[in-house]
C-alpha cells in the first residue's frame, strides 16, 4: 500500500496506463513540465514527460478547441489520448467536438469508429469568480454517447481513470480543485487532502457502480466530489442528534447506479441529494424524476435537493460560501426532511 493524495493517484493512474499501452498519451496546457510549465494547472501530470518524453506528454496552446479536437481525431484513428483541461469551464469553448463529434461518431458510423478518449476538467468554486468555478456535471449527462465520472476519493480517483482511460466511449472525468490534496505544486484555500491506501498492485474501479461511504437508517443523501466529503461531516454532525445518514457517492453519473439508490430507500424512506450542480436541471433533478418514477411508494418525504443557487458563481469569498452548499444547509434539508 501506497498513501496518496487525489492528484498522486491520478498521476498514478497514467503512468500506468501509459507503460501498458504505447497508444496512451496526454496533452494539455503546460501538461509537461520539461520546459518550465506546470505538469498541470494542478501538478498531476507533473515529472510524467522526465519518463515518457515530449512525443507523449504534449504542450499544447491555449486553445481547449484545438485541444479537444487533436483528441477526438487522434482517438478515432486508434490512440488513447487523455486530455487536460485548466478549468472545468472551458469545456464550453470545447462543445461542438465533445457533443457532436466525440459523443456521436460511433453511432453515426454504426459501431465502425471508436472514441476512446478521456477528458479531465477541474470543476468546483474556489475564489475565482464565474469564469473559473462552475460545476457543469449535469451538461455533460444530456448528451447521449458520453460517460461522465466524478471521483471524490484518491483510491476512486485511479481505478476510475484506468477505466476510462480503457473505454471505447469518450469520459469525462470531473475533479475537484479543492480535493486535488494540498501537498503538491498548488496550494488551494480552503482545500481537503483526501488521502487513500493505493494497493501496489493493479486494480480498476468500474464505472456504473456506486459506493456507500456511510451506512445508515433514516435518511439517504446522495452527494459527488466535494459534497460527498460535506455530506460526510453532515452525516457526524446529525449522528449527535440521533439522525442515522446513509451516503452515497454514486461516482459514475454517466452511467449511474440507480439500484444503489433504490436499495437504500427501502431502509431509509427519505431521499436528499446533494450537489454543487445548479439546482435547476442540475444532475440530482434526473436523479429525483427516477425515483418519483420507479420508487415513490418507497417515500415518506418528498425529495428534498441541496445545490448551488441559480447564479453565477460570485468572486467575493463571503458570497461564495452563501451560494455553494456548505455543511450548515445540508444538515438543515435534512432535519426539515425529517419532519416532513
């Protein structure tokens, strides 16, 4: 066993596959550090190209359309490119490659072409302002031919990407930049180290498949990357007032695990979920409209969803806090859940 942080394990997770398959290789802004940049806007491709060279580890200019598109061709012709963006926001600069073609020409040519490429993008609000702080999960779940993949956890983090990295469907791996660990090239305010025991030896994570990090009687919260770690504290916190949470980190929205969800609300009865998606059209109203199909004789309680406001994400630190769900508002839905 191996301690890691999220963006250890993640770097990890691509010198492996990169020393399994000569077809892998990654590109980005500043992804090599051979020549001053960064290994990353994060660090987690950081040392790779001292092992892999500047053929497999590629600069790229700022341009994420230029960035996507070199990935969906290189993909389609038979590589394994793994793509990295600065901030999880430019994925809208990237739109008509990830939507129209990457998630499409499989389908379009009858199975005959694949896209097996993996594009990581930073989400979550850290002080930047609208720009650089969105979560755009549920975007990306509308579009048919995409997988979509979350990881909260160091241990996820790598048996998540190996994954992707060996799909033959394009993912999108979102990660969070407050959970990224403060041990590395970046320090982020008010960031978590999640740390994992990484097995030595190889192991995957399958995608589709979710992870009760907190079992419990009372009330079912459903919550991804950073939110999963606050519905956590949240859990702690109601556990001194009697309430029993059961957690779940679903971890692939794209496929998602829906029996999951259903197998706990036959314990519990109450559902919450918890995102730092907007609250309209956000990933956890698919979520809801499921259950109200296929489980609504299993509620006591209507759903009850904690999200970011419906507004651009402010630069002020104060207001931030105000619109991103914080561990007071999860506990708070939860008692109101609770009482209904």
């Amino acid at each position: 066993m191996t301690v890691m942080t999220i963006a250890e394990a993640l770097r990890s997770a691509i010198a492996e596959e990169m020393r399994r398959d000569p077809t892998v290789f990654c590109l980005g802004e500043d992804v090599s550090d051979l020549d001053g940049g960064y290994g990353g806007a994060f660090g987690v491709t950081r040392n790779l190209a001292k092992e892999f060279g500047a053929e497999r580890i590629l600069n790229t200019p700022i341009s994420e359309i230029l960035i996507a598109g070199a990935a969906v061709g290189a993909a389609m012709t038979g590589m394994h490119p793994i793509a990295d963006l600065q901030y999880g926001d430019f994925l809208f600069c990237a739109m008509d490659q990830l939507a129209n073609q990457a998630a499409k020409m499989s389908y379009m040519s009858g199975g005959k072409v694949k896209v097996p490429m993996v594009m990581r993008a930073p989400v979550g609000a850290t002080t930047r302002g609208a720009q650089h702080a969105q979560s755009m999960e549920g975007f990306f779940t509308h579009v048919p031919g995409l997988k979509v993949i979350c990881p909260s956890t160091a241990y996820d983090a790598k048996g998540l990407l190996k994954s992707a990295v060996r799909d033959e469907n394009p993912v999108i791996c979102f990660e969070h930049k407050l959970l990224y660990g403060n041990m590395g090239v970046r320090v982020e305010r008010g960031g978590l180290s999640p740390v994992s025991d990484i097995p030595d030896e190889e192991y995957l994570v399958p995608l589709g498949q979710a992870a009760v990090r907190r079992e419990g009687r009372d009330i079912t919260v459903v919550a991804n990357l950073l939110m999963a770690h606050r519905a956590m504290e949240a859990a702690s916190e109601l556990e001194k007032e009697g309430v029993s949470c059961e957690v779940i980190d679903p971890r692939t929205l794209i496929p998602f695990d829906y029996e999951a969800v259903i197998h706990s609300l036959e314990k519990t009865s109450r559902l919450l979920i918890v995102h730092e998606d907007t609250y309209t059209n956000g990933w956890g109203a698919q979520l809801a409209a499921y259950v109200a199909e296929h489980a609504i004789y299993m509620l006591d309680a209507p759903v009850a969803r904690v999200a970011t406001y419906d507004v651009p994400i402010p630069f002020a630190p104060v207001m931030e806090n105000f619109v991103v769900p914080s561990m007071g508002r999860i506990t708070e839905a939860a008692r109101q859940l609770l009482r209904a």
